[in-house]
C-alpha cells in the first residue's frame, strides 16, 4: 500500500501514539510506502529518505500502486510558504518550501485526479542549482523556531533544516544529522571550507548531534533555538549572543562542489 501527504504537514511519530516523540514531517505531496497497521496508526517508510515512522491513519491519502508509479515528482515548491486551489471542492490550503507538486505542468497539477492550481514559485529537484544560490536559500529561514523533528518554516530542527536546504538545491540528503555526515567528502582544514559546505558537531560520547551550513570560513547558519547565524571555528560554534562555544567540531563535509 502506498500514500501521499495531501495536508500542508503532517506529523511523523516514533511510535504508534499521539503521545510519542516527533521524529519528521511529511510534507504536501511527499510520498511513502505502508509497512504495517495498529489499531489507528500506520508504520510508513518515506519515498525520499527511507525513514520509517508512524502516522495516524486520519491522515494517510491512499494511492494505487499505478497512479504511484506514475507519479511525476520533479517539482517543488521554493517559496517559504504559498497556497494552492483545489478546483474539485474549491478551497485554498497553505503549503510550505519543500512540498511537491505532482504531475505539475503551468501552474497545474494533480493528485488521485483531483486538480489543483498554484501560482507559488517552483523549482526542478532533479536539477542541481548553482552553489551561489545555497546562502539565498538557507538564509530565507532565519528566525524559523527550533522543533525537535520539524521540516517546516513553522518549526524545523537542524538535520530537518539542512535536508530542506538541499532538497530545494536539487539535492537529498538522509533525514538525520547521524547519516548526512556519511555524504560528500571529507575536508581536512576548516580552511579549507567553502559556501554550503556541512559542518557537523559531537558529543562527548563521539555521536555526532548536530549539524549547519557553512556560510564561509568562519559563519555558520544552523537550527539552535532558532535558525540562526553564529561564528565557527575549529572549536566549534560560538554563539555570537551569550560569547560561549555551544557544539564541537567534529567534521566538515563538501556535498556540492
């Protein structure tokens, strides 16, 4: 069985509860494939990222394996937030950065034969954008409050901020910070460093628990509290409000080059 988020975001559990952990989000249009059931809750596995997780059944959006495969997702939505129209009930709904339009074509598309209309701003996720444009992108989000397993302008954590930075790049990236560490090259200097660049940040355990984008050598952009912009060095961060170092330096990594 396979489904398609049709709501702006819906909310993605740990476990089969409302009660449990938030651990994503889908957003508008994204995919995923039903494991299992219980009782309300449907244990899914995300097209995009294969992430398992657990969503009530409320809001699950059923499509047949035909109209699955014949899903054109190639684009997706750049403004931080915009509205579409469903023609078949004529009402409007909100989405945000990083939904997709399936089957888009001049402001159209359709999802179970249902049409819509939007005039939001578009991007091709199949194509990878300039590196020029990664600080325009990561930095329309300033501001944007931390959620522990938020995706959204509404409320995003820092491997959920840095997958939507990408994903409206052109490129995917894996939902955690743990598994994004493991994509791109490794750089040996923080010298070295460049635009769009992934730094990522440890515990005292050596687990790897946060991550930012390099806006140069020496600044970073990054979900803490809020998305927000803070020094770098080969420390770690320095929160430029309180003046102390917040995260350790483990790694940098080049994604696009």
């Amino acid at each position: 069985m396979f489904g398609i988020c049709t709501l702006s975001i819906v909310p993605c559990r740990k476990e089969s509860s409302s009660t449990s952990e938030l651990v994503t989000q889908l957003l508008f249009g994204e995919t995923y494939k039903v494991i299992s059931k219980s009782e309300q809750w449907l244990q899914i596995c995300t097209t995009d990222d294969n992430y398992t997780c657990w969503i009530n059944f409320t809001q699950h959006t059923p499509v047949s394996v035909t109209d699955f495969k014949l899903l054109q997702k190639d684009f997706i939505v750049s403004d931080s937030v915009a509205m579409i129209y469903n023609m078949s009930i004529k009402s409007s709904s909100l989405i945000t950065a990083g939904a997709t339009l399936p089957n888009y074509s001049n402001g159209q598309f359709s999802i179970n034969a249902i049409e819509f209309n939007s005039k939001a701003n578009i991007s091709n996720c199949l194509e990878i954008k300039p590196l020029s444009q990664i600080t325009s992108i990561a930095t329309q989000f300033l501001n944007t409050p931390y959620l522990w397993g938020g995706r959204s302008p509404f409320g995003i954590d820092c491997s959920g901020y840095t997958q939507l930075v990408f994903k409206l790049m052109g490129v995917q990236l894996p939902r955690d910070a743990k598994n994004q560490v493991n994509i791109g090259d490794t750089l040996s200097f923080i010298s070295e460093a460049q635009c769009g660049d992934l730094a990522f940040f440890d515990n005292e355990a050596g687990d790897i628990v946060h991550v930012g984008i390099m806006l140069n050598q020496t600044d970073i952009i990054h979900a803490y509290g809020s998305v927000r912009i803070d020094k770098l060095d080969h420390f770690g961060i320095h929160n430029v409000n309180t003046k102390k170092y917040t995260h350790t330096l483990r790694i940098i990594k080049r994604v696009i080059e």
